[in-house]
C-alpha cells in the first residue's frame, strides 16, 4: 500500500514536471508582447509589417556593434534588436539578421571600414580615468547581390524603424508612388540634399515646369516660386486640381535679396485667394524660436523671424510633429467660409508676432529678442483645404481648351507659408523638419501607415511644462506661477515613487500573514 502511494506521487511530481517543461517549450515558440503605450510607440508598425511581408527575396542584415557599448549607445543597440526581432516575425521567412564576429577592436574597425560604416570617438571613463574610444555601431543590409548601409546613434530611437523600413524598400527594389515637383530657380538657391535625398528614397520623381498639362489624379508637390508664373503654367496648375490633383505648395510671400526683405508678388496668390485662402504678406514671429550664435563670442541669442512651431494633435499630418523649424514664414487665412473646409495643420505658439509688410525690417526684433511685443495667439502657418473649388479661368473662354473643367466639389490642396522648408537646416535638432511636408504629400496618396511610422516621436507627457504651456496656451510672463506648482507637483511625485512601493509590499505582506494566522477553535 505505502509503495502504491509512493508511486503515486512520484508519478504525480513527474506528471506535473512534464506538463511545465511543455508549456515551457510552447512558450518558446510563442511571442507575446503587450504595447501599453498611448500610440502603439514601441510595436511595429503596418507599412513596416507589410514592407517585410512583401519582400521579393531573401535579405540578411549583419549588425556590427562594438563591445561594451557606452550607455546611450547600448539604448540604441537593445532598440534595434527589438525591432530586428519583430521584422523577422512579420517576414515569413525571408528577413533575417545577425551579429558579425570578430576578434579584436581592430578587426571590427576593419570590417567597418570595408562596409563603409562610421566610427564614433566617445569619451568614457576607464580605469577611473576619461578616455577616447572608438564606438562602431550599424546594420549592412543585403539581397539578392543588392547591399545598403545604415549607422545607429544616440537620438536615433524616434526614427530608426522609419530609416530602417526605407532602407529595406531601396534594396529590396520596391516600387514607389510617382511624385509630380515643380521646381523654381529659388529652390536651387539653397542646399537640398536631405530634402533630395528623402524625396527620392520615397517616391518616383518627375520634374515638370508645368508647360504642359500633368497626368490626372496625381500628386504635385510645388516647391515655392520668386515670380508670376506664365499663363500656360497657371491654366495647367489650375487645370490639375479642377480634374482631381493634389497638390502641396510650399510657399510664402517674403523675398530675400541684396536689397533687403520685402513683400513678394506672384499670381500663384491670386491663384490661392481665387480658391479661398490668402497667404498674408506679413512675416510671423514666435517667442518658441531658432537660438543663433549672436555677436558676442559663444552667445547664443534667440531669433523670432525663425520660428519653431508644433503641429496639431489630432491632424494625421503634423501629429507628433513638435519641432518644425520655419525660415521667413507667412501667415495662411480663409477667405471662405462657405465652399471650403479650413483644416490648421501647423501653428505658432500662444506668444506669437505679425511683421507687415511690403518692407520688413527684422533689425528692431533681433535687437529686442523676445522682449519685442509678442501677444499674438497661435497663428496658422500651414492648413489643408478640401470642398467646393471653381477654375481661375472660368470667365476666361478665350484661355479654355478641350476638356476644360470649370469647378471640382471635393477639390483638396495643401499650403505650408514656407517657401524654404526643402532646405538642409544647419542645426542637427532640425534635421527632420521636412516631415511634415512629406507627411502632406502622403496623405494625398492614401499612405497614412507610413506616416505613422515617420513622426514616431513618444507622446509628449503631459508633465512637462513646454507642453502643458501649449496645452493650456500659457504666456510666458506667467510661467513662475506655473514652475512653483510644476515644483510642488514634482515633489509629490518622487515621495509617492519611493513610498508607494513601500505601503503596497507592506500591505501585501500585513494580508498574508491575516491568511496565515491560525484561527482559534471555540470550546
């Protein structure tokens, strides 16, 4: 009897033992991750899944990291795998990556070298000392004889599944989306390469000078003009939208030269305020600006001609897009109010400023800094307009050709008040500024998934006082008030972090030993 019981539950244990290391060996082939963040930030995202789940052949990326990576590089290692490990889950099978051996420092930097991959000097301590190290860290991308390069950074994190996705679109060879642009001699005036190189990495371009009629339900991008365009240009613009184009314009109506700043004239404006919208011949200040280096040696001073301004939360195009440097921009108002719907997709802070023109003298307001009269509320500087639309040329038969259109009821453009926004910024802070832009031109091309993964950028808390400023539309002459409670608020914070903890274990602790306490037996 006793060895039947004996059996009994040594059979049990080892029935128990084998139901564990099933369920443990079931668990390894799942994957399991919950995403409690408010826009989904930390998963991967649809245009990515389905970039991966498309693929033509098999790609392999080798990732070269150095040992011991410092603290803000390992972040962005730990980032990356994850994301590596999630577009192998979304592949199917054909992505897959993997750490390059090697045995010394010297052998990786080699490798890196022949990869053409960037070598990062960081100082660190060592041996209770600070010194130089050479830090490699960056993915090699190949398929099918095809190979692309990509190098990884502290600050990477908002896009690096964007960088990524696009990097596996060029060497897998996928087919982009044509893009109509529209190029004047101003955008020649200055560096575009990063806006070059993201036009190109996203879409099929095809230059135009709108001499000749565009292919229809397309999108245009229309990157700024310094003169009037021809009549045959105005009839084919107009034309474009009359019969379902989309077009975003960069635009504004501030001109530079040697003679100073003044007010621009182009009938792109009449155009425009035709259609409902008037782009104000005044120049907007912002107090939330670009800090230059001024005359003093190593000072830097703000520059509200520059301002720097956030999109709106709930638009698709500018969400998350909270830093969008402007160069010499103009303000965007509706003239109509009846046929057209005016969207804001862009605004200025609540300490905001108009310069008039038709000359506008920026000397008094780099003089004054932010303490020139800023009392303005948020201006709009870029807005998306959509219904009821009539032809500029409507009362013109003398201009109307074969199929001309006469008015279009679900017409749809995009104004951004800035001219300059496909210039390279020489401050990195500003490097993806042009996102928004691109954002506008896919959302014409029903492409929201890659927009989402474009302006990943967290969710601003709203403990952070910039944003709760925002939030509130807050001036800055009542900002001490609100930094004693944001002060108070804080502190409350840290001794809830460190009590909290303590009261929860200690409660659940009080509980146990309640279950355990052996109750007394009445006589």
């Amino acid at each position: 009897m006793e060895a039947r019981t004996t059996n009994q539950i040594i059979g049990s244990y080892l029935l128990k033992i084998g139901i564990i290391l099933m369920l443990l060996l079931i668990s390894t082939q799942l994957y399991l991750r919950l995403d409690l963040s408010a826009n989904k930030d930390f998963s991967l995202g649809k245009y990515s899944r389905q970039t991966v789940a498309e693929l033509k052949d098999k790609m392999v990326v080798k990732i070269y990291a150095s040992k011991d990576l410092p603290p803000e590089f390992g972040a962005v290692k730990r980032y990356m795998q994850d994301l590596m490990a999630e577009y192998k889950r979304a592949s199917k099978g054909n992505f897959n990556y993997e750490f390059v051996r090697y045995k010394d420092a010297e052998e990786l930097a080699n490798l890196a070298q022949e990869n053409h991959l960037q070598t990062f000097p960081v100082q660190i301590y060592e041996n209770e000392s600070l010194v130089m190290k050479d830090v490699i860290l960056g993915l090699v991308f190949e398929s099918q004889g095809r190979f692309d390069i990509m190098n990884l950074y502290p600050g990477l994190e908002p896009t690096m599944e964007y960088e990524i996705t696009k990097t596996i679109q060029q060497v897998d060879g996928k087919a982009l989306p044509f893009l109509h642009v529209f190029q004047d001699t101003l955008y020649k005036r200055y560096p575009a390469q990063l806006f070059n190189r993201e036009i190109n990495q996203n879409y099929k371009v095809g230059i135009t000078d709108l001499e000749k009629p565009l292919p229809q339900i397309q999108t245009l991008l229309f990157a700024g003009i310094t003169d009037s365009l021809s009549q045959e240009q105005l009839y084919n613009l107009d034309q474009f939208i009359m019969k379902g184009g989309k077009v975003v314009f960069l635009q504004d109506r501030i001109h530079t030269d040697q003679y100073g700043i003044n007010a621009l004239q182009s009938n792109i404006f009449d155009l425009l305020a035709h259609y409902g919208v008037l782009i104000q011949p005044n120049m907007v200040l912002d107090s939330r600006c670009y800090e230059g280096r001024g005359r003093g040696l190593g000072e830097y001073i703000p520059y509200p001609i520059f301002p720097v301004v956030r999109g709106i939360d709930k638009n698709p195009i500018s969400h998350n897009t909270d830093n969008t440097l402007l160069y010499f921009a103009s303000e965007i108002t509706a003239l109509d109010s009846i046929n057209i719907e005016f969207e804001p997709i862009l605004q200025t802070s609540a300490s905001s400023g108009r310069l008039k023109g038709p000359v506008f003298n920026v000397e008094p307001i780099m003089s004054y800094g932010l303490s020139y009269p800023m009392n303005e509320l948020p201006i709009t500087v870029a807005a998306k307009v959509s219904g009821k639309l009539t032809s500029f040329f409507a009362r013109n038969k003398d201009m109307q050709k074969p199929g001309f259109v006469a008015g279009r009821k679900d017409a749809q453009f995009i104004v951004f008040g800035d001219s300059e926004l496909f210039m390279d910024p020489e401050e990195p802070l500003y490097l993806n500024r042009s996102f928004v832009v691109l954002n506008a031109l896919d959302y014409f091309m029903d492409n929201h998934s890659l927009i989402k993964i474009r302006t990943r950028n967290p969710a601003p808390s709203v403990l952070r006082m910039d944003y709760y400023m925002y939030k509130k539309q807050i001036q800055p002459s009542e900002l001490e008030h609100y930094r004693s409670i944001s002060r108070t608020l804080t502190s409350i914070f840290k001794l809830t972090a460190i009590f909290l903890p303590v009261i929860l274990l200690s409660a659940m602790g009080f509980f146990g030993w309640l279950l355990r306490k052996p109750k007394k037996v009445k006589t």
